[in-house]
C-alpha cells in the first residue's frame, strides 16, 4: 500500500522535488475522478512525501479547471497529514518585491466557478475557518526561508481571484485598499478542502510581479511571471526541502487535525 506523511503541491515554479529518493509514480483515481497528475512519491529528508504537480506535467490544467477535490482526495487517501504548496503571486504592495516569499495567512475569495466542499450530497458540515491555514505549517515555512537565507514573510492576506486573465487595474487598486498582500488563482479552493480533510495546509507564496497597479512600470505579464519563477524555483525548492525536515511530526496543535470533528450538522440516523 502507498503511503505519505508529507503532500507537496507544487505550482507555477515548482514542476518537480530534486532530491527525492525511491521515487514511484502513482496514478490515484478518487471518487470526484483524477487528480492533476500521478502523484510522485519518495523520500527527502528522512521523511515520505508525495508530490503533485498543481497544473499537470507542461502546466496544462487552468486554474478554473482544476480538480481540487480530487487533488485534496488523493493526498488524504495516501495517510498525508500536512501539506506544502508553493504557488507564484503578484504583489500588492511595494514592500512585497518580485522573489521574496510570504507566507499568508488570510485569504479573500474572488472566485466564482469553482466547487471547494467535500460536503453536500446529503450531508452538511460547516468547518471553521476564520485562521485558514496551519500556525506550525506557516512557522515551518519561515524557519526555512531563515535558514535558507531568502526573504520569507509571515503572514498576508492572499487574494483567490478566478482568472484566468490577470485583475483589471480598479481591480488591482480595490484589493490593495482592503490591505491585501498578495494575488494568485489557486489557493483558497486547496485550504478549504484540506481543512474539511483535517490535513494541515499552508503556502509559501513566491512573489513573481506587482501585478498592474504600480504606475510607471509594466503590467504583469507571463513572461515576467516565468522569468522569476525560473530564477527562483531553486530558492523554492531549497525552501520546501529545509521545510521538509523542520516540520513538527507532531501536529496535535494544528487546528486542521480536528476541525472536522464537530462538522457535520446532519443527523447521522439519516445518512446512508
Ligand atoms: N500569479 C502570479 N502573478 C499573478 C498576478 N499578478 N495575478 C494573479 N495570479 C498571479
């Protein structure tokens, strides 16, 4: 039987995890149908993790195409209990520059066609989220960037926009004036799942342009978006590995691990 501690998703920049040993491919089918890829799994840093490509092998999968749900599935089904996802962004503020890392801690959802709840179908369950993300995930990652040596931020508002166009620039300047960090389209759907799943979640957010709201420079553009990505996918790389070692194997403290305990407001003498 296949199994993992530790899930990787990685996204725009983060293709692949360099230094995993006993590598095996593994096509999972869930019940809401295959995730973005077979999941690659092996050994880093004495633990096992498995690795999912967000996007598909060649980026193939638009972010309004992904299948979350399956994505979330298959890392549960193979016993993960804390997941990295690495993700690039735009910045919304100056001081965020293009290759420094933050790691959020709040999102704002601006997305609208997507399905992010393993709930429904006949069961209701309504996880708290008012902290999305994992505290000893978040911690993990900034201890790594320290170590590492690159810019790591704690904390931030993350904007979850549809896409797959980038923001209007009213668009850009509302989200700045409700105080947020940064921008990406793919986030928020995997921290609400991975909280109903009890996996704690968090995302080291790699900086990529300043979107289109600073005047006088460029709007952002997807060469620009991969120019840094391929300068930074190392630091990335380097980042998730010292992570990899740092992680708590305890994460009894993680509000993820129990969050769906008290849930579900269904009663249970009606689900089949
Ligand atoms: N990913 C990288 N840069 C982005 C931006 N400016 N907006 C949305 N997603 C992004």
């Amino acid at each position: 039987m296949h199994t993992a501690e530790i899930g990787i998703i990685g996204g725009s920049g983060l293709y692949s995890m360099p230094g995993l040993t006993g590598i095996e491919e593994v096509a999972i089918e869930t019940p809401f149908g295959a995730p973005s890829d077979p999941l690659v799994l092996g050994t880093l840093e004495g633990r096992k993790v498995a690795f999912l490509a967000r996007h598909g092998k060649g980026h193939r999968i638009l972010p309004s195409e992904l299948n979350f749900k399956a994505n979330i599935y298959a890392l549960k089904s193979l016993g993960v209990t804390s997941i990295l996802s690495v993700s690039a962004v735009g910045s919304l503020k100056e001081e965020h520059k293009p290759t420094d890392f933050v790691i959020p801690d709040q999102f704002i959802d601006r997305t609208f066609a997507r399905s992010a709840t393993f709930f429904g179908d006949g069961i209701v369950g309504h996880v708290g989220f008012g902290d999305p993300v994992c505290p000893l995930v978040v911690d993990t990652f900034v201890k790594a960037c320290e170590e590492v040596g690159v810019v790591g931020k704690k904390g931030g508002t993350y904007i979850c926009m549809e896409g797959p166009q980038f923001s209007t620039r009213a668009e850009s300047n509302l989200y700045r004036s409700w105080g947020a960090d940064v921008i990406g389209m793919t986030n928020l759907q995997e921290a609400k799942l991975a909280r109903e799943a009890e996996i704690s979640y968090a995302t080291l957010a790699m900086v990529t342009d300043y979107d289109c709201w600073r005047e006088g420079h460029d709007d952002v553009t997807v060469d620009q978006v991969i120019a840094v990505m391929h300068q930074n996918s190392e630091n990335a790389q380097k980042v998730v590995k010292a992570a990899i070692r740092l992680l708590p194997t305890d994460l009894s403290a993680s509000p993820a691990q129990t969050a769906a305990k008290f849930a579900i407001m269904t009663d249970r003498s009606v689900i089949p």
